[in-house]
C-alpha cells in the first residue's frame, strides 16, 4: 500500500542546497496506464511496477527486473519516456520529502511526494513554505499521465 501526497513547488522559493542531499536518476516508462504498468531504472536497479487507481492510497508492487529486461520493454512504453533527479530531503517527523526535478520534455517542472505510514498522518500533514499547490487528489500530476504528454509545465 502506498500512501503519499504530492505537491507542486515554489520556483522561487525552491530549495538552493540540493547537491547536500542523496539523489537518484530515474527513467520511467508505461507499458501501460490503466492500470498503471511502469518499467523503472533508479541509478543501476530496475522495475516492472503495478499501481491501482487512486490518489492518495493505492496499492503499489514492484518487481525487480534485470537491465536486458528493462532494455527490451523500454522501446515498447507509450508515449514519453520520463527522466528526472530524485532528492530525498529529510522532513519532520522522520518523514522524508522526495523532491522529483524533471528533465526533457518536463524540464523545470517540480514535484515534491512524501509518503506516510498511515492516511490518518497523511491528513494531518503540515507541508513546508516552499510546497506550493497541493496536487494530491488531481491525475494531471500523475507521471502516468505525464508520459502521454497531455500537461504544460
């Protein structure tokens, strides 16, 4: 079960110090987007992922795949193939805040998620000054919905 919100971010109030904090490159592609069948490479794993509908909860399960794997279902991913840096910024509460900075064809756009154990702690988030509109209960924010290019950044 994954429970998160999402936010877009501040330009201008974006945080300056990045390089302090350990980050990822991701490129994600869908096989899929109804259900949600993404193929994943963080850093020098990979991923075959299914995601439910929802918003805030859903049930997520991934599974590993090797690289040939990933190479042989990435040129077979609808639409845009998603890559973007993952920063994971510690947050209160022993929460951490992953801040995805987008690349390519979503250059500039960004998108903050921090995931909770339970929805009860979700609700009650109180997000930091350079959090901007909270996009939790909007697809358009999806990256899902990204990778068919159907949003300006």
């Amino acid at each position: 079960m994954e429970i998160e919100r999402k936010f877009l971010i501040k330009k201008d109030r974006f945080p300056d110090n990045l390089a302090q904090y350990p980050c990822h490159e991701i490129e994600q592609g869908y096989l899929c987007t109804e259900p949600v069948v993404r193929i994943r490479r963080q850093d020098d794993e990979y991923y075959l992922t299914y995601k439910s509908k929802g918003f805030m909860t859903r049930e997520e399960y991934n599974l590993p795949l090797t690289k040939d794997a990933y190479l042989h279902l990435k040129p077979k991913a609808d639409g845009l193939v998603i890559s973007k840096t993952r920063y994971l910024i510690p947050e209160k509460n022993r929460l951490t805040i992953e801040l995805d900075v987008f690349h390519q064809e979503y250059e500039g756009l960004l998108l903050a998620e921090v995931e909770f154990s339970s929805q009860e702690e979700a609700e009650s988030y109180c997000p930091p000054d350079w959090f901007g509109e909270d996009v939790t209960f909007s697809s358009r924010y999806h990256n899902s919905t990204l990778s068919r290019g159907l949003i300006e950044k």
